[in-house]
C-alpha cells in the first residue's frame, strides 16, 4: 500500500480516496457527510483519533471540500454560488466572537501564477480593522476586525513566512488566523475545481512550493483555519498515474497478470527517465492559469468576506463610517 | 514507427531524432552539420528534397537549433553569448540588403505566460521604420527599416492572424517577415532551451496553440524566417513519454516481451484515461516560467536587434537622429 | 479669445464651453440637447456646418458625451447602468445592418496606465467574426461579426497606426470601425468621469498620445465611431488654469484690473519656468489610476458588447455554437 | 515664510532651499558638503542641533542627495554609476558589523505604479539569512545576513505599517533596518531625478502617501537608513508652483509691486479652485513612469546589494553555497 501513498496530496478527501481504495472497509475515526446540488459536492471529513491521523497523514481536525467543475469556468452565477456556500461552511468552522479580530494570511509567491491565489485573495478582501475609530457605534458593536498580510515567499525575503507570521501575531494579536494557499492536487481533475477548508492550519509540506514551516494553533498560539485550492499537479503526479493507468489496463492485465511486481522504486525510476530531476519542478497547468487564478481569487474573497462580515461589503462600506 | 509520430513536434532536430531512431540508416535528403563549445549547441538541419520532408513532416529548407541548457537560468553571460550565436545564424539565414524592410511578428497570448514569448520579444526591439525621415544620412544609407506587431490570437481579435498580417503586408511591403512564435516541445528537456530558425517559415498546427494558418511566402508573397522557442510540453507527451519508458524498462522488459502489442490506439486510451479531454489543454512548464520568459524573449529581440541593425542599438539610438 | 484655446481639447463638450464662456451668444451651427438623472449627464452636441466646425475646431459631426462622477468609482450598479446608457447612445449612432461586420480598434500603449484604455476594452469585447461557421442557423441571421485589434503605439511597431488599421480593413474589410482612445482632458475634474462618442472618427493631433494620423471615414473609407474617455490632463494644463483663477481672483482683480496684459505669451513663458520642456510630458493623473482603468474599460466593453450583439453574451455565448 | 512651507517636502536638500532663499545667511546647525561629477551632483546635508531641526522640520541627523537628470533615462552606465555611489553614501552611513542581520522593507502599494518603487526594490535584492546554514564557512564569517519584507499599505491590510514591522522585528531582531520608499517631490525637476539618504529613519507624513507612522530608532530600537526616491509631484504643487513663478515674471512685478499681499490663504483657495478637493489625490508622473519605477528600483537595489555584499552578487551567489 505504501507505494500509493507517495503521491503526496494537500487535500484530505484524496487521502481518504487513496486509503479506501486500498483497504476493504472505511477507516474508523473519519466521519464522512456529503450534500450535493446539481452542480457543487460538499464533503466533511471529520478526522477524529490519532489512528485515522496516522493513516490519512492528516491532523486530528475538520476538512471540508468544496467541489464544482464550474469553478474553473467563467461563470458568475455558480461562482456566487460557491462564495456563499464557501461563507457557510467556513461560518460553521469559526467559533468566535462578532468582535473578534481575524487576521487573513495570503501565502504564495504572486510572481508565479498558480502559487499566486492567496496573495490575489487577499487585495480582494474588506479589511476593517484600521477602520476602529472611525466606524458609527451600531455597527462596529458587531464587526469582526479583519486584516490582512501577505508575507512572500523564503527565496525573496529571506524570512520563513511562520517567523514573519509569529512576529506579526504577537503584535497584532488576533483571535484567529485565516491562512489561504495554492495547492498541488494528487489527480489533474481537481485543479482548479475544489477548495478546501481545514482547522487545522497550515502543516510542513504543504502547498505548491512544500513548505518548512506550519502556521497552526501550536505554532501561532490562535485557531488557524487554512483555505486551500489546487491549482497544480505536479507533472511526476502524471508520469505516476500514467503507469497506474497502465497497470490497470485491460490488455495489459490480460497479457501480464504479475504487474504488481512493479514496485514503488521501479516506478520512481521510470518517472525520473521521464522528468530527471535536473529538470526542476515541472507544474501541469490549464493554459488558462492566468484568469482561473483571478477569478477563483474573487470567489475565495468574497466567501471570506461573506463569512466575516455580516453587515458591511464593498458596496455599502462608506455608509458605515463616521466621517471621511 | 507510425505511432512515434503521434508526438507531434515543431522542431526540426526533434523530427528527425523520432526518425533516425527508428530507422537503420540516416535519412536521404537531410543534411545535419554540428558545432558546440562547452555551453552551447548548434545542429543545422537541411531538409532539400520531397521524400525527407515527407520522412520529418517538416517543409523543404533550412532549420538550425541552439541549445544551451543555460538557456532557462539567470546567467547574464551566457545569454549573451546566445544572442550572438542567434544574430549569427540569423544573418547566415538571411539575404537581404542592407536598407531592406522588415517586419517582425510577435506571435502568441501574452495573457498565457509560456505563450507570452512573441509579444514580449517584440517590445524589446529597435524599431527603426518610423524614424527614416529624422535619421543622419551616413546612417540611414546602411539602416534597415525594421518595424513590428503583436497581432494577437483568434479568440480575442476574431481574425485569423495570417489575415491580419497579410493586411499589414499588403500596406506595409517589407522585404521580409520574421515571425517569433513559442512551440510545444516534444521532450521535456528541451523546454526553455533551444532557439529554433528556419527559413521556411509558420505552418498550420504550429505553436503552442495549433495555429490554424501559415505565414510563409506563399501566404505573404515574400520570405518569412520563424524563431521558435519551446517552452511547454503539453501533459499528454509526459504521459506518452512515460508509456514509452514503461516499455523500455529492463524489469518490465524481462516479464513481458511481447509489450509491443500495445497498439497507438491503447495508448491513447490509457492517457485519455490519465487526462480526460474534459480538462482541456493542460501545459507542462517549470515554475519559474514569468522569469523565463521575461529573460529569454530578451535574448531573441538582442539577437535579431543585432543581426538587423548593424550601427545602432537601444543605447546609442539618439546619436544617429537628425533632431527630435 | 484665442490664448484660451491654447489649452486644446478632445472633447467637443469643452471646446463648445471654451467657445460660448467668451461670446456672447450662442455658436450657430452647434445644437446641444441634454438630459439627465440623478447619477448621469448626456449632452447631444451636433456640429452641423463649417462655422460652427471652425469655431470649435471639431469636424462636422454628432458628439455624445456621457457624463457621471460616479464612473471613477467602484459602484457596480452605476457602472452598469452607463454602460446601458452607452449602448443606447451607440445604437443611436449606429445605422448598420444586424449582419454587419464590424472591426473595434483599441489605440493606446498598455504599459502607460492612463493610455491603456483601449487595448484593455479590446480583451473584454466578444469577438464574433470566426465562430460564423460554427454558429446555429437562428442566431447567424442576426448577429454582427465583431473583431478587434490592439494595433500597438509607434515607437513600439514603427507603423503609424493608420498604416496598420488600413491594411487590416482592406484585407477584413468591415462595414465599419469603432476606435476607443484615451484622451486628455482640457478640465481635472473630467478626468475618468466622462465618456464621448463621436460618429466623426479619430482625428490628428488627438488623444494622450497627440495622434500623428487620423482613423476616419476619409483615411478608411467606412464609418468609425469614436469612443474617447479622458483619463489624465497634462501638467501644463494644472499650470494654465491656475493662471486663469488668480486673474479672475477677487482680492487679485481688486487690486489690479489691468491683468489682461498678461499676454497668451507671457502665460507660456510662466508655465514653462514651473515646467521646463525638459522635463517631458508629465500628466496628471489620480493615484488610483490602475484600478479606474481596469473598471472603465469593464464599463466601455460592456456597452459596445451590448450595442453589438442583442442576443448573445459572455454567460450564454456556448449557448450559440453548433459544436466546439 | 510660513506659505513657503505649505508646499511640504520629504527631501532635506528642498527643506533647505527653501530657507535659505528666504533668509539672507546660511542656518546655523546645517553644514552641507557637495561632491560633483558631469552626471551626478552629490549633497551631504548634516543636521547638527535643534535649531536646524526646527528651522527645516527635518529631524537632526545625515542627509545625503544623489541626483542626476540622467536617473529618470534608460541609460545603463550611468545607472550603473549611480548604482555604486549609492552603495558608497550608504556604507558611509551604515556602522554595522559584517555579519549583521539587515532588513530592509518596501513600503508603497505595487499597485500605484510610482509608489511600487519599494515593492519593486525588494524583489530584486539579494537576501541572505535563509542561507546561512547553507554556507561555506569562509563566507559565512563576512557575509551580512539580508532579509526583506513588502509590508503593504494601510487600506488593503488594514495594519499600520509600523505595527508589522515592529511585529518582525521583535521576532527577527535585525541589526538594523532600511527603509525604502517613493516620496513626493517639492519640485518637479527632481521626480525620477534624486536618490535620498537619511540615517534618520521615516517620519509620519512623509513618503507619496503621507505615512501616518514612523520607522525610526525610537519605534523599532534599531537604527534606520531611510532610502527615498520622488517619484511625483502633487498636482496642488504644480499650481502653488505657478502662482509664485506668476509672482516673480517680470512683466507682473512691474505692475503690481504689491504682490506680497497675496497671503497664504489666498493661495490655498486658488489652488482649491483649480482642484476642488473632491478630485481626491492627483499626481503628477512622467508619461514612462511604468518604465522608470522599473529602473530606478533596479538602481537603488543594485546599490544596496553591492553595500551590503562584499562576496556575493546574484551571479556568483551559487559558488558560496555548500550543498543544493
């Protein structure tokens, strides 16, 4: 089984897929629910015991997924859609205070386009908190202080975003922590189609670019929340499940039945023939990255925004505030 | 042999790899000359009568590839060196006098980062054409007239780009076109690093985008050199390569010999399965592609920038004009 | 009278004030017609004879301007409401058959914000003319075959725009052309809060740029309709209209009346000590120029979109097509 | 004098001009040095006591201007000499161990094009500190351990930046910071034409923006090097500056000496006539100014790598790493 699990994956539903294909019977300490409409699959996994941690390789913790083939398509109506059922769903993750202040944690690099996500997010947001002083009684008794960072990357700043993170939380002190990411997807069918929502912050490994570091209640000191989307896979993920594909194929199982002979390092093997690592970290992109990144962005804000916000959006902002 | 050839490529050398691999003998009617230095190397292909360009699918004429794995990282003096080789090699291509016209064509979706090259490249060049009348006249008498155009793609303009050009032909009359164009690799590897010349210009189902027209003399009425880089490969030729490479492993090989009974048609089969058609287009390029692109579409433009100018440049431009 | 034409001006609505703020009557030749609503001004200019042509210095011709502070801001509402009001007027404008072909020209150079108004209009138009083969019977019947082009500035292609966009229509030969410009304001406060249309076309010495050529039906031989929005006022004209407020300044009248001696000449000479033609062409923009920018041409896009095409949009146009 | 001062400015060397043209002796406490090639004229202004803080509202510390009209050209010697001035002024001002953790910050907001030069200057810096435990050991006992940050601005993080960086200097605990930042010029010879030097830090109500916080020793606890460039003007400049240039045109003095009685006030509502406040913030830039941001942040990062890196550049920074 083991071989299976090399595909590493960002999301928790594919974790599951991988293992329960795997295995006879569904694993025990993962709840699953799922509701659907015609167009959009919502799946809860609740990772509930330290066994079904360590089978998953996920936290003890929530993760909801979001699924809907229409949002990598120009769409506005189910990208509204989304947006609201993102706002739910994280409304249902958030225990905290109509007061409280949120900081959002926009991770990426946005000078590469499908790792640019979480810092399009958050120019898209309504931050509030520098608005305090200046906001009319009634509403700011029930108005969460939203702000918003976005950190860089290692190889520009010099800095682990968690340092940076660290440093900004002890100063700014906010109740909980919003982290927003790009992913890379274990199957090209989830990129750019599913995003994920977890309480359980940010881990090592994660993301498009694997990151060192976590942002997470134990590092942060806060409740993390991290929202991620795939919006890549790696291209030894195609080499991958090009030889997976091929050892289930008809012909193929007709012809030679002891296909299970190939290992784990006779695959590797054959991948790195394909894509030699001397290659660098090749991405499977749509040709579209550009616009999916913008408009996906726009979706995940305005969930956020939704979510955190009940009484002010971009529109009406100015009618809550004193003077200016 | 036939199903080598689904991996359609636009280069030349690529083309006539897939062939001599499979033949015993080299192919009549191609002609290949080498040279190299520690950095880089140079293959130029002449295709000179009809049975080669049946054999390689390639058009009668000359195709010469420069290859620098330096090509793709941030090496200053390599890429000049590049520069130097492709005004070469570019002036070896071209017979024209020296006040001739030329008009440079940017092919591609800047909006689409590896389709970007074309119209990048364009801003960086010396056009000329426009300051004919203000030029000094020891220089204008050994001055090419060059101008340039970003035509854009289909699917925004609503013209075909070869309609497009001819106008501007038609009005224009340059003594020659050079057309700049980003290619889909067959070959990992050669992704960001080889510049392609040819004499023989653009064919329908080129490029990055399968164009669906030719810009060549006998669309345009007057020769068209094409420089062509490519900078993805499309996820399928990850999945076909890995197909291939399955075949050819020696664990693989000792079980199953009879492997070459998995037809061109199983293939295809196996890697719709790994990429439904339903994903559209996906593309395979390293991460750092924005800075690729940025750097070698600077490459190209100071290699043509040299090969059509010979007394000016970017920084001594101002001491040949008469007055602003 | 004539120092104050000095600040020249490519709105029709600001040559006519010009004119009429220094005679005592109104210009014979020139109706004007306005109707308004709470949000947005409309002023119907008509220059019906050479008179009123040389007063103006506008060319006979009808002129819409579409006026509304709100333009410059982020109201979705009212931007969609001027984008309506922009297609009424352009329909007005418009006597053309609903199987015309029509070509939309975007002028400006995209890497000078304030000037990138048409080339990004351009990218948000629905292009029709290459899907006519694939459209169902129904909707071939009535639909406009729309193209587009970016052609790009002179210093960057070295062909005079007129060149490029004469040898596109010979060859695509439209029914007609719509040219979209940014222009420069003769007043600030019209700057990203006026929009005009003119059936007069594109016109020498026009636009931020001060245009060498004209696109009009004299250089193209069909109809254009111009649609300009000014986006920046030059710094000389900041310079200028201070001149005018201190002369017209009460304590300044009180003390000297004798200040109409400060001669046209005088005015240049005093303007050129605050901005020495050293410095180049400085213009006077609001910070937020970016983002303005992107939302006009959101709004300008949608208007001719909704001019053109009745039946289709970006949400249904998949609704249309016979088969990809 | 106090109307000279409304037009504020964050360069020392303008704060002392305009003293000392309205007072007949030098200022006690400001002692100026100037060095000067053909291109670059360089002023070392030394704020000494209180007095002099006071007369030019700068804090007592170095000012040093770097200015050539040749900054704001795409002339690549020049930069590169002006590159290396920089780097020399800087390691004048800078008494810092040579293994000293520096970091260096960008303010402005990257999406008004000139205020993005902090932005645009980080990106292209050579930061260090993640290396350090990748590093060769004879470079690492001399190498400054540089990292960077682009904290945002106010509106889209709703933190002030002082709190952010306070936040990552708690936790980083730099041995210094440096600063840098777009600032708006008193005059408009100087956009695009100064590089400013202060060991002063950032003072509130500088910068294009008109910063409500300082970065300074007494809010971080490190020194700070402020790094300035002006890349505007106000619009409100431009027309004071008319009003003066108005005051002093001869043909003016010589009918009516009693200008002087045009108080303070009655320039404000001038000016405010010309541009009503509900214009909001307008700037005045360079039509190119895309281009020259993009430049000069290439200068000013050039000068701080070459001061802050003895052993390493970008090219050869591979040559000092142990392994990957």
């Amino acid at each position: 089984m083991q071989n299976f699990m090399t595909i590493r994956t960002d999301l928790a539903i594919e974790a599951r897929e991988m293992v329960t294909n795997h295995v006879s019977h569904d694993v025990s300490g993962v709840d699953v629910v799922t509701s659907k409409d015609e167009d959009v699959l919502i799946t809860r996994v609740n990772i509930t015991n330290q066994a079904a941690e360590d089978a998953l390789g996920k936290p003890i913790g929530k993760y909801i997924t979001i699924e809907a083939q229409g949002l990598k398509y120009n769409d506005a109506d189910l990208h509204e859609k989304i947006a609201e059922f993102l706002a739910e769903e994280l409304n249902g993750l958030i225990k905290i205070s109509s007061t409280a202040t949120v900081l959002v944690v926009g991770l990426g690099n946005r000078n590469i386009t499908p790792d640019a996500l979480g810092p399009k997010t958050i120019e898209k947001l309504v931050v509030t908190r520098h608005l305090k002083d200046m906001l009319l009684d009634d509403v700011k008794d029930h108005m969460r202080l939203v702000c918003a960072i976005e950190p860089g990357v290692l190889g520009i700043t010099g800095m682990e975003t968690a340092e940076i993170i660290q440093g900004i939380v002890t100063k700014i002190k906010p109740d909980m922590v919003i982290a927003i990411d790009a992913l890379a997807a274990a199957a090209s069918h989830r990129v750019n189609t599913t995003i994920q929502l977890a309480n359980t912050g940010i881990h090592p490994g994660s993301g498009v670019d694997n990151k060192r570091f976590g942002l997470n209640q134990a590092t942060l000191g806060v409740p993390v929340i991290a929202i991620g989307v795939p919006t890549v896979v790696h291209a030894s993920t195609i080499a991958m499940d090009t030889i997976h594909a091929l050892k289930e194929h008809a012909s193929f199982a007709r012809y030679f039945k002891s296909m299970e002979t190939l290992s784990a390092n006779e695959c590797q093997t054959i991948v790195r023939q394909v894509l030699p690592e001397t290659l660098g970290n090749l991405m499977v992109t749509p040709k579209e990255i550009d616009q999916i990144i913008t408009d996906i962005s726009t979706v995940v804000a305005k969930g956020i925004n939704q979510a955190l916000h009940e009484k002010i959006d971009y529109e009406n902002i100015h009618t809550c505030i004193k003077y200016i």
